[in-house]
C-alpha cells in the first residue's frame, strides 16, 4: 500500500497549477524512493519530469512500486477542498482503484477525506538521457516568468542566445519586435570545470591562510607578549586614576613576585590569543567555503533559492536556439515553488528547464523549433 503524507497541501497545487495545461491524465509512479511523473503533452514537443523523494514526505510508506492513473483537472479540483497549510495526506491500497486523500488543518480539529477514482492509463516510461550541455543558465524564476510573458504578447517563438555577453531573449512579431539581454553577475565559466577548478582554487587559498597564521602564531610571540605587557601597564595607570589608595598597597610587594605574575599573565594571554587564532582561522574557512558554494548557485539551499537574485552563465560554446513562447509561458507558472529557473542549452539538443525545490524537482524539456516549424 501507499501512505505519503506532506506537510503542507500548497506543494501539491502548486505543482498540478504548473503542469495541468501541458497534460491531461498521467501516471503517478510510486515506489520506495518516492513518487514520480513523467509525460508528454499532446503535440509531443514537450515533455514534463516531476520528482517527490521519499525524504520529503513527513511519513511515507510504498510497500511495492504502483502506477496511479489520475486526471489532473480531477485531482486540481479535489485538491481546492484543502487549505494551502493543511497536511495531505495521499492513500492507496494495493490494485485500488481509489486514491483518497485527507487533509489535516494544523490548527484545528479539522479533517476533510476524499475519495477519486483512479484510471487504467497505457504510458511507456521514456529513458531521458543524459546530456553535457554546452551552456547553463542560472537566474531568477521571477525574472524569467516576466521576460517570457512579455515577449509572447509580441509574438510565438522567442530566440535564446547564450554567449560571453549573457543571455538574449529576442522575439519578433508582426507589428513589434523585443529583446531582453541579462549580463552575467557571476562572470563566465565552462560548465564542467568550472565547479572542479574552484574548489582547488579554494583548497590552495585555505592552506595559504592556514601557513600565515600557523607563522604569526610563532614568529609573533614577543611581539605579543609586548604588547601585553604594555596594555597592562596602561590598564595600572587607569586603575591609579581610580583609586590611589588600593594601588598604593600593591606596590609594596616584592619584586620577585611581581615579576613571577607578569610572565604567568604573558604564558595566559599568548595561550588564550593561540586559542583565538586557531577559532578565527576556522571561522574564516567556514565562511570562504560557505560563500563560495552559493556563488556556484549549484547545490540547492532552499531558503536561498527564495531570494536568487542575478545571473550565472556556465558556458563552453556560443549556443541560439528558437523555442515556441506559449510552451515557456507554461514552464513559467513553476516560479511558485522555487525562486531559480536553470536553462540548460546545447544546439540541435531540446531545452532543460528545471526547477529544484525542497521535496524534489520539476524539470520540463521542449523541442527547439528547426526553420519554419
């Protein structure tokens, strides 16, 4: 049987807003590692790949890998009936076929149970290969939505053109023609090696830093003890400002001990600015890794994915390609789930848009258009 239950039903519309024009009846297959959705839409230029992992579920259970066959308009329709915040909850037992699902509201003791009837769909799962693009793209969802919505309204393809420069979105209509060129933020890479040579760039600066304190630990150390000296004799004299009386009885005690104090009070200090160092180099290690691996925009941070500003190209050759504007239009609606779109190029090869959310992925492919067509 299946039991997968997420913590909030919005993932669910959202991603069913995002696809539900492109395909109509699809399967959902389920298995241990979590459920997937693969089709294409009716004209066979586009294909959509929708991924859930089992991690993302806050329980889930697949006893045996299942096909759903599911209307998507009757599964939007279904899941209207739920609040944005309650817990769905998706049910099916084994050769059912009936998916329920309940809704759990997180603040009240309400519980709301549908039932849909399930379909008997002949679908053939397609072996998506796997592809070394020649450029990637990485940018707001946002911007994205709007530049596509802005040029379909001039007219039907939009011409993609990634080079050193940036990328260029061009269309042109009957009456107008528009074009929107978004420089890079994050200079220009190749794409595979580009992750490879920053890493031992990185690598290289860390050990560098980690020599030149390990050096100033060392070499420094009767600078140091100087300078402690001298900030406790000024830190004396203050004390005299304050109270005479009290420093008036310490300066008679003898000069052995006196002296005994003060190198103790060095070997202190130096250990404690030892200590310091160390902490601060790793603190500085920490935070050069940290940000460099969000300049890559690669591996998903998801809260930062919210707020992706600017543009990152990773590119191994100048690619153009021409794509019809009413199918990017629909990859668009994704920016609801994920605040950065990557589009992934090469010629002659279709187009990857993906968007990479907490619970898994939406990736949509499209055919680019060849003359006339």
């Amino acid at each position: 049987m299946l039991e997968a239950k997420l913590q909030e039903a919005s993932v669910l519309k959202k991603l069913l807003d995002a696809i539900k024009e492109l395909v109509t009846d699809a399967n959902f297959e389920c298995n241990e590692e979590g459920i997937n959705l693969q089709a294409m839409d009716n004209s066979h230029v586009a294909l959509v790949s929708v991924l859930l992992e089992a991690p993302g579920f806050k329980r889930y259970r697949c006893d045996r890998p299942m096909p759903l066959g599911v209307n998507l308009a009757s599964l939007t329709k279904v899941l209207k009936c739920a609040k944005d915040d309650d817990e769905c909850t998706i049910k099916a037992a084994d050769e059912a076929d009936v998916l329920n699902l309940v809704y759990e509201a997180k603040h009240t003791d309400r519980i709301a149970e549908y039932d849909m009837k399930l379909m008997d769909i002949d679908s053939d799962t397609l072996g998506i290969p796997e592809t070394d693009y020649d450029a990637r793209v990485t940018m707001a969802s946002v911007e994205f939505s709007r530049i596509v919505r802005d040029l379909s309204l001039l007219g039907e393809s939009v011409r993609i053109e990634v080079s050193k420069e940036g990328v260029r979105f061009a269309s042109d209509g009957e009456a107008a023609n528009g074009s929107v060129l978004l420089k890079p933020t994050e200079g220009v890479g190749k794409v595979p090696k580009k992750d490879e040579d920053a890493e031992e760039e990185q690598g290289e600066e860390e050990t560098n830093d980690d020599n030149e304190d390990e050096e100033e630990a060392e070499d420094g150390k009767s600078i140091k003890k100087e300078k402690t000296k001298v900030k406790k004799e000024k830190d004396t004299e203050d004390v005299e400002m304050d109270g005479e009386e009290e420093n008036d009885n310490e300066n008679f005690k003898p000069e052995g001990d006196d002296d005994e104090e003060k190198d103790s009070d060095d070997e202190e200090s130096g250990k404690k600015r030892k200590k310091k160092q160390a902490n601060g180099a790793s603190s500085k290690k920490a935070k050069t890794v940290a940000s460099s691996s969000k300049g890559k925009g690669k591996k998903k941070e998801k809260d930062d994915d919210k707020d992706f500003e600017g543009v990152i190209i990773e590119l191994n050759q100048h690619v153009s390609l021409t794509f019809s504007l009413k199918y990017l239009v629909n990859f668009s609606k994704s920016q609801s789930l994920c605040g950065k779109v990557q589009l992934m190029m090469s010629n002659d090869v279709p187009l990857l848009v993906s968007y990479e959310f907490g619970q898994g992925h939406i990736r949509y492919y499209l055919a680019p258009k060849i003359g006339d067509d």
